[in-house]
C-alpha cells in the first residue's frame, strides 16, 4: 500500500510539473489538483530545462515557531525567500514545489501563493475553514533568480499560521 501511496504522490508531481512547463511565463499559479492529465513527461534525474527534482521534503517556514515566517494577519501578505534554502539551489530554478499548509486561523479563508513582483492572481491555493489544518501542494513560478522570493497572501478576516515545505524544483 505504501508503495501506491508513493506512486500516486510522484505522479501528482509529475502532472504539476507538466502544468508548469506548459504554462511557462503564465502569471498563473497552478496546484497539482488544477495540472492537466494530458501531457505527463518522464520524471527523470537529467540536467534539462523542465525537468522536475524532487528532494527530500524540508520545511523552510513556519510561522508557529516564527521559522523564517510571521503569523499572517488578516488580509496581510509577506514575502519568503526561496531559492538557496530547503535543497533549491541558487540558479537554474524555474520553479519551487510546495507544500503550503494553513494552521491555527481564526477564521474561514485562503492563501494565495505567486512569485515576488508580480501582482496577485485572482485564484486562491489553500483554502481552510476557521480552525483547521489544510495543505496543499503548490508550483510557484521563480520570476526573479536573483532574489528568489515568493509572496504569500492570507484572504481571511483573521490571522493565520503558515508552514512552507519543499518538495523539489522544476529546472529552468
């Protein structure tokens, strides 16, 4: 059964990677939930632009033990450095592969997750009731390598903790 459970997670990967080379310089933010079934490359170690890395899952943020991250306050958005930490490295990165995970809100709302310097999209990538615990896997584009952050906004009337776990990166 682990081992089912193993496949299904690397080909949930595997689609969101698919989703972000097909969506390279889209300002959209794309979850593995949203990556289209359709074309599913070979998740291979390979030196090629798009090719997707996973890593050994390291948690780079959380704001519960203010881990390189605050509690986010209502309606509130921080940055969080990304390259050079949990295993991705400082160049060659077109992508990180998160896990975002919502804990300890006061309230019902959602967190939007997208590359510094870009405006906000209009799509949310966790969404939590007051209270609850929700992860979600997230492909957040690198717009800019030399700083290599990503901005995290909390939609909700309340305050909310955060936890940033890298999964890999997807090479540009």
């Amino acid at each position: 059964m682990r081992n089912a459970r193993t496949r299904r997670f690397w080909l949930r990967v595997g689609l969101a990677a698919a989703a972000v080379v097909l969506l390279a310089g889209s300002t959209s933010v794309v979850s593995a939930a949203t990556a289209p079934p359709a074309a599913v490359p070979a998740v291979a170690a390979s030196p090629l632009a798009g090719t997707f890395v996973p890593l050994p899952p390291t948690r780079i943020a959380d704001s519960r033990i203010t881990m390189s991250f605050p509690t986010l306050r209502a309606l509130e958005t921080d940055d969080l450095q990304l390259v050079g930490r949990g295993g991705i490295p400082m160049t060659g990165v077109a992508a990180g592969v998160l896990n975002v995970t919502v804990a300890d809100s006061q309230h019902g709302g959602y967190l939007t997750v997208w590359p510094s310097g870009r405006s906000r999209p209009d799509s949310s990538n966790v969404n939590f009731g007051g209270g609850r615990a929700v992860a979600n896997m997230v492909i957040v584009p690198v717009d800019n390598p030399t700083s290599g952050t990503i901005s995290i906004y909390n939609g909700s009337h309340g305050s909310t903790d955060v936890l940033v776990d890298v999964q890999g990166y997807i090479r540009s």
